[in-house]
C-alpha cells in the first residue's frame, strides 16, 4: 500500500478523493446507435477529436450512445458540447449522424 503524506484538510478511510486537476464527464449521442461509427473515420473518432479525452469508455446505452470520459481540470462541459455539435447534422463517414442534439455533463469525481 502507498503511503501519502497528509497535506491539510482530514481523511477518512475508504473514500475516494481526487486530488489532480482532472474532471469526468459524460458525452451522449441522443436517440443514435453509433455502433457502426467506431471504423476509422467514423464520427467516434471525429468526437475523440474534438474532446482530446486522457481517458474514455464508449457504451451503447439502450438507443443513446455514450462516451465517459476525464479531461484536464479547464476543460468545461458547456465549451465541450457546443464543440461537438459544430461537427453538425451528418458528421462520421458512414452514418451521417447528427451532432446537433449531443449533451455534454460535467460529472463529480468525489
């Protein structure tokens, strides 16, 4: 087990803290399967493009598809999303799927 030096502020056991400068967020493709989007050139790359994630998870979630990712600590989920739905209303080069109605959310890392 590490051992870390206590800076200030108290700490409890068996809890999770973040003490980067890092956020978590979650990036929803509304009513689209994007299944087919992950080949190259597909809109799953055009979005890791414009989100520059360090880290990602893709998931189909029912008739959404999502993306989880952590990004620096500036990063914001309302600049984030109006990024990605400037790739428009037919972005990827094989479904044409729309971007316009894509959510970003800042999600609490504890």
């Amino acid at each position: 087990m590490a051992v870390v030096a206590k800076v200030n502020g108290l700490v409890v056991e068996d809890t999770v803290y973040n003490t980067g400068n890092i956020k978590r967020f979650t990036l929803q493709v509304a009513n689209t399967d994007i299944t087919a989007e992950y080949a190259d050139g597909g809109v799953v790359e055009l979005i890791l493009a414009v989100i520059q994630p360090t880290a990602f998870r893709w998931d189909q979630n029912g008739v959404h598809g999502e993306c989880y990712f952590i990004r620096d600590g500036g990063a914001d989920a309302d600049d984030l999303q109006a990024k990605v739905r400037a790739l428009g209303s037919s972005a990827g080069s094989i479904g044409g799927i729309d971007m316009t109605s894509t959510t970003v959310t800042d999600v609490n890392i504890v």
